[in-house]
C-alpha cells in the first residue's frame, strides 16, 4: 500500500478506536492522539529511507540485487506490539491515561499497516521466529516481476503492475471513506 492508503486506514482506524475509548479515557478528543495513530499507521515504512541510502538512490535495487525494506527489524509486527504493550504497562504503572492511549494506537496504527500490506507483499508476521512472509497470496510474487534499470522504469513498472491489481482498489476505496468520514 501507498503512504496515502496507509494515512487513510491510519485514520480510520484511529478514529474508530478513539470513539470506542470515550468512557475510559475522556481525553481521546485531544487531537494528539489521533496525530500519533496517523504517525504509527505508516512509521513502519520509514525503513524506506534508510533503504533509499543503502541503494544509493531513490529504487530498491543495488547492483541487481533488490533492497527490500520489508527485511528490517522495523517491519516486525511482534516487535511493535512488544513495544506498545511494554508502553501500555508503563502507563498503567505511572498512572499515565496519556501514556495508555498512545499504546494503544500505536499498536492499533502499527498493525493497521501491517495487515495492509498483506495484501500487496507480505510482512513477516513471526518474526523473529520465522523469516517468511505472509500475504493474502503468495508473498512477493507481483514485485518480483519488475525489471527496471533505473529510478523511473523501477517506480512505472512499479505503477503499472499497482494499477492492475485488487489492492488498488481496495486503497483508493479506503482513501474515499476516510476522506468522506473526515469531511462529514
């Protein structure tokens, strides 16, 4: 998914949870909150830039070999829910509701972009335990069939192959909900 379909989910997601959480926690209105889910819902992908200076460049291949940013630690989704729950402890022990809140959506952003991108690439959902991907299909499959040389032909072909699939669809779907329930 695109950082777009990411934000989007981001959103929706963090919203639903919010308004689920108004008895225990009043303050959920505070913008902060919804800020933090929108921020976790696509800080996974920030491996992108470090992946961006392994390749050199602004494409994932190195020497025809692929960088693929789904391999670092900050793809892990156990790890992220390691993080949140220990956050979410934290909390409870400091008496923090604040502290508690950001848990939970981190936790609840976090896996919104993990299972999102199920659908395209895969994620490595048991990590450390296992280094496969999962997907709704066979994991990878689709990115392996970009033969680029170059910046442009690695994010057309990139384009091309997004655009023919089911995932596009499904983002630009979620991107129209969450625009139409932030508008209304």
């Amino acid at each position: 998914m695109l950082p777009t379909g990411h934000f989007a989910a981001g959103y929706l997601t963090s919203t639903f949870t919010l308004s689920s959480l108004i008895n225990l926690y009043p303050a959920v209105n505070d913008p902060k909150f919804l800020a933090l889910g929108l921020f976790a819902s696509v800080a996974p992908d920030l491996d992108e830039f470090y992946a961006f200076y392994v390749a050199k460049g602004f494409w994932f291949k190195k020497k025809d070999k692929a960088i693929i940013h789904r391999n670092y630690l900050s793809h892990a989704p156990l790890l992220h829910l390691f993080v949140g729950l220990a956050s979410f402890v934290v909390g409870l022990v400091a008496n923090s509701s604040d502290l508690q809140l950001y848990a939970i959506l981190y936790i609840v952003g976090t896996w919104t972009h993990f299972f999102f991108d199920s659908f395209f690439y895969g994620v490595k959902w048991l990590w450390p335990f296992s280094n496969n991907l999962y997907a709704f299909r066979k994991p990878g499959e689709d990115m392996a069939k970009i033969e680029a040389s170059g910046f442009f032909s690695y994010w057309i072909g990139f384009l091309k192959l997004y655009v023919r699939d089911l995932v596009f669809y499904l983002e630009a779907l979620v991107i129209v909900v969450a625009v139409s329930a932030y508008l209304y």
